[in-house]
C-alpha cells in the first residue's frame, strides 16, 4: 500500500551507493548476495538469536532494495533480473516465518503459520494469475513498481518489512501477528479479485 510512496524515498538513499560502489557489478549478482543473509536470519531464529536474526533481516532487505537501483540506474534492467528478485524474496518471506515455528513451535505458532502461508498461496495466485491476463492482453497497471504487472494492495513490500521486523521486536506475539498479516494478506488478495472483476469483464 505504502510501496509508491517509499520507493522514490528509498531511491534517493541508496542511489549515491549504487553509482559509487557497484557500477560494475551485476544487479542479479546482489539479488542472489542478498539471499545469503536472509537465510542466515532465519538460522540465527532457530537458534534463539534474535539480534542476529534481525540484523541479517534488515541487511538482506538494504540490498534487495540495492539490486533494483543498480539496475535503473546502470540501465541493466531485465525481465529475469525482475523474476529472479521476486523469487528470492519469496524465498526469505517463507524462510523467517518458518524459523520462528521451528525455535518455538506451540500449536498457536503451527496453526497461525499455517493460515499465513495459505494467505500467501491465495494472494500469489491471485497477482500471479492476473499478472499473466494482463500481459495477454498488453493491459498495463499505472504506477506498476515490479516487472510484472500486479494492481497495488494492503500488503505490499513495506507493509511485509513492517510485520517481519515486528516478529523480531515481538516474538512473544508472534502467532498474533502471523494471523494478523495472514488476514490482511486475504484482504489484499481479495482487493485484486475486484480490481480484476472491474477491469477483466
């Protein structure tokens, strides 16, 4: 939802980075350094350590969001760089909340990750979905912010950033919080059923 708002913000961050430090340097190549210290988030949960888990976290999401600047501003934009980047960051987004059912996994954690990664099933199917009628038909989304095409919801990238640090913050609510996101993640999906409804007819 905030995703529009925030980029040219995050842009303006990171962009003296970007032209200083990795002219040279692949945007994929970042994408798949960036996984490292997502996975590594989710082993410092299992491991009950916290403050590592959510440096990892926070460095992974510096240098997903670095991938996307290289790549504008270097003009090595691509269709694969976009799937790639997508994909991996499904990768962590199912890794971190998996963990923290492993470190702690009381029947609230298992029945609440259960509901969450449903809700995430539901919502990619229903922008994966939509994604693919959309380029059938060369239908574009206005202010699309990914390489595919995916009309804006309540959770987005910002609001995912907000939610899995809050796990770091507050673990002890941590199967709150999962069933929380997993509800406004049906939400989100739901909102692209309608848009859908109103623009596919």
């Amino acid at each position: 939802m905030k995703d529009a708002v925030l980029r040219e913000q995050k842009d303006r961050v990171l962009e003296p980075l970007a032209r200083s430090f990795f002219r040279s340097v692949s945007p994929n190549l970042i994408s798949f350094v960036a996984l490292v210290p997502g996975l590594l988030s989710a082993a410092a949960i299992v491991q009950g350590e916290l403050g590592w888990g959510i440096g990892f976290w926070l460095l992974n999401r510096v240098l997903d969001g670095l991938d996307g600047v290289v790549a504008r501003i270097h003009d090595k934009q691509s269709d694969f760089g976009g799937y790639l980047d997508l994909l991996l960051d499904y990768v962590v987004y199912l890794a971190i909340p998996i963990a923290f059912v492993i470190a702690t996994p009381t029947p609230a954690h298992l029945w609440t990750i259960i509901g969450l990664l449903a809700a995430y099933q539901i919502n990619s199917l229903s922008w994966t979905l939509l994604s693919s009628l959309l380029e059938k038909r060369q239908a574009g989304v206005v202010g699309r912010l990914t390489s595919v095409e995916m009309p804006a919801g309540l959770i987005e990238g910002a609001e995912t950033v907000v939610f899995y640090t809050l796990f770091f913050l507050l673990p002890a609510y941590v199967p709150w919080l999962f069933g929380v996101m997993a509800g406004l993640v049906v939400v989100t999906a739901c909102q692209r059923v309608w848009w859908a409804w109103h623009n596919l007819e």
